[in-house]
C-alpha cells in the first residue's frame, strides 16, 4: 500500500466514524445509559418481488419453497443490551 491509500483508507474511516457520532445518530448507536447496542433486528418495510417470468407473474422461488424479494427499505430496532458490547469498547 502507498502512503496516499492509508490516507484514503484513514480519511474513509474518520468520515464513517464522524457520521456515527453525529448527536443526531447517537441514540442509534447508544442506549441512554450510555452502553452501545450490539445486535439488531433489521426488519423489511419495503421490497420488491424477484420474478422468473415478470410478464406471468411468477415468483421465483427459494430452495424451500419460499417467494424471493429484494429488499429497498429497511427499519432497524436494537434489541436488548448484552454483555458484550460495553466489554468491546473498553478494549
């Protein structure tokens, strides 16, 4: 890697992170006790089905038997607080 590449990369990185912390993302990322959330639950609002034959109407299916969409809009929730997720920070 050059010296111009670690720089993109850092400068990506410090951008990402800038966003993350943004006050008004905050509540996002932390819970008000001040621990950081560590698994969500990403529910589909929005899709689109993937079709075999647009012009029929026919789904494409799953292995299991189940219709494929493409998801457009998700809605995140954080689920309960767990352990990890403080223990990362302090490392």
């Amino acid at each position: 890697m050059t010296v111009a590449e670690v720089k993109l990369f850092l400068d990506t990185c410090l951008g990402l992170l800038n966003e993350i912390f943004k006050p008004e993302n905050k509540n996002k990322v932390f819970h008000k006790n001040g621990a950081c959330y560590t698994y969500f639950i990403n529910e589909v609002k929005e899709y689109e089905p993937i079709w075999k034959d647009r012009k029929k109407k026919v789904p494409m299916l799953s292995r299991s038997g189940y219709p494929l969409i493409k998801a457009k809009k998700f809605l995140q929730k954080p689920v309960a607080l767990f352990l990890e997720g403080p223990v990362h920070l302090l490392r």
